[in-house]
C-alpha cells in the first residue's frame, strides 16, 4: 500500500523485475513510498541513484534499518528476501528460515534470477529490441525459456501443485510472475504450457498481484501483446534508447 509516512522507498519502474518487490509490498500488507525511474531517460545511472545501486538497474530500496540508519537494497531477490526475513513474521508470503519449505523456496527463487529471468530478458532483446534479426539469438533464447517453461509446468503438473512450493504463495512465486505474464512478448506461447498457464491465472487472481502489478503505473503489457501494430510501436520506442545505452555504456568501458 503505497504510503506518504512509510520509510520504505521502492525505486522502480514497470518491469517483470520492477513489480516483483511492489507485489512484494503489498502482498505483506505494507506502507510504501515510490519513486518512479524513468529508465528511457537513464536516470537509473544518475549519481544519486548509483549511490543506492551501484549497478544503476531498477529495482532498488531503501528504508529504516534496525540501527536506525538507511540501508540500500538491490537485486531483486535480494530485496525480496530482506522483506520477507524482516517483516513476515506471519510467514504470509515465506517459511521460517531453515525448513525444508524455506531451502525449496530459494531454490525456485534464484530458478528465476538465474535462469527464467536473464533467458526471457535475452529472447525480449533478440524478438523485440535488437536492430537488426539476427536468428540465431533470437532461437536461443526463446528455445532456452521455453526449456526454463517446462521446468516449471511440469513441477507444478507432476506435484498437483497450486504455487510453485505447495498450496501457498511465496515470493518464488512472485520473482515469476511478471516474466511469465509477459512471456508473449518474448516470443512464447503459455498455451503450451497448461499448468503453467493455470498457475498464472491463478496468480493473476490475487488482490495483492492486481495492486502491485499496477506500480508505477498501470500493466498494460498484456493488451499492447494482442495488437501486433501497437507492440511494434512499443518496441520500437525502447528499442531506441536500449540501443543508445549499449552504446554509451561501451564508450564509458573503454
């Protein structure tokens, strides 16, 4: 619930990555502020905002530590499992930490960091971004995601599972959840995936999902994928400040 008296400060802005810690926030119920970045404008590499990530990338967080002073979070998962270790003490979204149910909830979480996440941001790069088509990248990735798809579908299918650990939400769960959402855009089809398809749905249902999702402004990925001429104008617009950055950044490289 985004909040004018909060101390937590979400950086964000809306990206698979972006809406997993607002999903975070306001499946666990709490009071947040929130800073919309406006990536296209690179402000993610301005110094203020490297001076709480160093790597300049969405999404961040700061808020109150128990010694009183700021703390700076970023990494997603690593935003998402400070959250959760401080302020789930009702274990809403988490296990208690050394339970078989916590180990098997990080495993799906860094599943997501390590894999699903860098594998679709690759295939949406190659479908959608790259200036030119190269085939081959755009083969790899999406063949790699669908393979990182299956994994998934057929864990929750052989398991008769509702969430990805069992019959509760975690934050594995919500590391998912954007990317999955937005797997047309990456070239994938979620019909080939039933289970998964349920589980998104599923997911898709909850209050906490719906208001998250909506931060900064409101997920209209979903619709712009139905309309081949809008995704294309979409792409195109980001497709040129993406390339424009890669290309500041290797002249800062060198």
């Amino acid at each position: 619930m985004a909040s004018d008296s909060s101390n937590i400060v979400l950086y964000t802005t809306q990206t698979p990555n972006g809406v997993k810690i607002s999903i975070t926030l306001e499946e666990l119920g709490l009071p947040y502020k929130v800073e919309k970045i406006n990536i296209s404008q690179n402000t993610q590499k301005e110094p203020w905002f490297t001076a709480i990530n160093p790597n300049g990338r969405i999404p961040a967080l700061t808020d109150t530590f128990t010694d009183g002073q700021t703390i700076n979070l970023f990494e997603s998962g690593s935003i998402m499992q400070y959250l959760v270790e401080r302020y789930d003490t009702e274990y809403k979204i988490s296990y208690p930490r050394g339970t078989r149910e916590w180990f098997e909830t990080n495993n799906w979480l860094f599943f997501q960091n390590a894999g699903v996440g860098p594998m679709q941001g690759q295939s949406n790069h190659f479908t959608r971004y790259a200036p030119e088509k190269i085939e081959y990248g755009i083969n790899r990735y999406q063949n790699e995601t669908r393979r990182l798809y299956g994994v998934l579908d057929k864990h929750l299918a052989k398991n008769n599972y509702a969430y990805i650990t069992g019959d509760k939400c975690t934050i594995a769960d919500i590391a998912h959840i954007g990317w999955v959402a937005a797997a047309a855009w990456a070239g994938i089809e979620i019909d080939e995936f039933p289970a998964l398809k349920q589980w998104e749905e599923r997911m898709t249902a909850r209050p906490g999902v719906q208001k998250g999702r909506d931060v900064p402004e409101k997920h209209t990925s979903k619709e712009s994928f139905k309309d081949p001429a809008q995704a294309e104008k979409r792409a195109a617009e980001a497709r040129q400040w993406i390339v424009a950055g890669m290309k500041e950044d290797a002249a800062k490289s060198k």
